[in-house]
C-alpha cells in the first residue's frame, strides 16, 4: 500500500502543479478575446485564427483543469442525495463510481483520442476556415487532460480505499455539504501541504 500511496503523492503533485498554473491561459484567452473585438469594432479587422485560439484556449482550461477538479473534490455531486449520507458512505460511493464509471470512461476515451489526434498530427490537419489555425495541439491537449484525469482518478481510488481501511486520514476536507453551498470553501478549512 505504501508504494500506492507514494505514486498517488506523485500523481497528485503533478496534478496540483498543472491545476495551479493553467489558470494563466485564462488571462491569456481574455487578452486573446478582448484584443480580437478591439480590432473588429475600433478597425473593422478580424481574424479566424484569433478566435479560433481563443477556443482552444478556453478548452486548454477546461481539459487540462478537470483531474485538478476532481483531486480538489469540486466536481459536480447531487447534494441532495450526498447530505444525507454517512461520510463512510460517501467514501464507498466514490471508490465505486470511480473504479467502475470514471474510470472505465476515461480509458474509453483515451483509447478513441489516440487515433483521432494522431490523424490529425500525421495530416497535418488545419482548420477550414481562412486564416484558421492548425488542429492537431488543440486534439492533443483534449487526449492529454483524459490521461491527466485516468492518472488522477487511479489516486483517488487509491487514497479513498487507504481511507476507507483506516491506512491514512483523509486528505481532504470534509465539510458539511450544507455549508459547501453557504461559500464556506476548503482552503480555510484544512491547510493540505504540497
């Protein structure tokens, strides 16, 4: 169990190093965004390739933030089921749908972005539009957040059955559900060391 938990630090880590750095491709994308509208409103000047790097910006964000979303226990629950049960519970419920739901999805879907992206690499495919962009990075990063979030969800499983057997305390704040939704948030609750 220990080797577990130690590649689950490390898969965490990384997870953690990304979740905390792409949140810079945000400011990217709204520089991107509001720098294309200047030019299109003040100058009558647009760009497909602008836009386009605007979405793939956007989905940069949304891929590669998604195993930090569910390391951080931010994903989306059904709280009106989750509050009334037993944390024990909740735990099991998790291990469950993890190994058998997250899991099982997450190798569905990097199995049918590897030759989707590779495709797209070996072609050379650009966009349709004039002036668009070349496809295949923004391909790549959709094929890279599902291996980033198949690695996160192996550490969850891994820290949740370590929990569930008493091997480690929790690793993450487990507040009232109620007081989730009241804006109680998690970094003032518990300090997690990296």
């Amino acid at each position: 169990m220990t080797g577990l938990l130690n590649l689950s630090h490390g898969i965490d880590y990384v997870t953690r190093t990304i979740g905390r750095n792409i949140s810079w491709i945000i400011l990217v994308a709204v520089l991107v965004s509001a720098g294309n509208a200047m030019s299109r409103y003040m100058w009558s000047l647009t760009s497909n390739g602008l836009l386009e790097l605007q979405w793939y910006l956007y989905g940069t964000v949304f891929m590669l933030a998604s195993a930090y979303t569910l390391q951080r226990n931010e994903h989306v629950r059904i709280d009106v089921l989750a509050a009334r049960w037993s944390k024990r519970t909740r735990d099991w419920i998790d291990l469950i749908c993890h190994i058998f739901f997250l899991v099982p999805f997450c190798v569905l879907l990097v199995w049918l972005c590897w030759p989707w992206f590779m495709r797209s690499f070996n072609s050379g495919e650009y966009s349709s539009s004039a002036g668009g962009l070349i496809i295949w990075p923004a391909k790549s990063v959709v094929l890279i957040g599902f291996v980033l979030l198949l690695a996160q969800a192996f550490s969850e499983i891994v820290k949740r059955f370590a929990v569930i057997m008493g091997k480690i305390d929790d690793p993450l704040p487990q507040q009232d559900i109620a007081a989730d939704r009241s804006g109680t948030s998690p970094e003032t609750d518990v300090k997690r060391g990296d």
